[in-house]
C-alpha cells in the first residue's frame, strides 16, 4: 500500500457527524458517525470509533468501525481492529488478532455497491417466523 501524505487529521477527542470527502489520505483517531466518499486512503487509529458508511480506495483500520465499507482496492485489518458490519474489498489482510464480525464480499476492483449490502436482520426475523 502506497504510503500516501495524510491531508486532514481528526485527532482523539474529535467528534464529527455527517459526510466527509477527501482526496488523499485521512487519517481518524476520534468518533466519526456518518458517511465518507473517497478515491484516497481512510486511516482509523487505534482509539478511533467509526460508524456509517464508508467507500474509500484503500482502507486502513487498527481501531473500531461498525458499518458497511466499500474499499475500491484494498482493506487492511491491523491486529487491535475491531470490524462489525458489510465489508466489500477485492484484497483483505488480516493480521492476527483482529475482530472481523459480519459480512465479506470480496470481488473485484470496481463491483461495490453500498445498496447491495442491505441489513439482513430484518430478512432473517422475517425467516424465523415463517418457519
């Protein structure tokens, strides 16, 4: 993974809600809630909290995201990760230790697509009570 110039910094104790866009690199060590469009790369600090709906091109995680992730190229689970949600990335590393609950697609560059990963819960109740 190219080692890209970080652009914009959220540092700890930062608190944001809503959509971010960048180019580049961003690098997150706060609480972020809310929607991120890029082409760049999204770092997530060990102390960060992330959650909503994210599609980056590359996407760096060593703290805690509970959402969907489209990453166009690449994602990265560093070993204190904390991942809870739909992940689409057509190349994924894991390093040991890392949490990684919920879905992977990994197809290739260019197929993601945030309304393809729907919540199933409502679909799995809807199983339970007809069976």
């Amino acid at each position: 993974m190219a080692r890209d110039q970080i652009n914009a910094f959220l540092g700890t104790g930062t608190n944001y809600e809503g959509k971010l866009s960048f180019q580049g690199s961003v690098r997150i060590d706060g609480d972020f809630h809310g929607e991120i469009e890029s082409e760049g790369t999204l770092i997530v600090g060990k102390d960060a909290r992330l959650e909503g709906a994210f599609r980056v091109g590359q996407f760096v995680l060593s703290g805690t995201v509970h959402g969907k992730v489209i990453a166009e190229k690449k994602t990265v689970l560093h070993k204190e990760s904390h991942f809870l949600g739909t992940l689409h990335t057509p190349v994924l590393v894991v390093e040991e230790g890392a949490e990684l609950r919920g879905r992977v697609n990994m197809e290739g560059p260019g197929t993601g697509d945030m309304d393809a990963f729907q919540d199933e819960e409502p679909q799995a109740k809807e199983a339970a009570k007809a069976g």
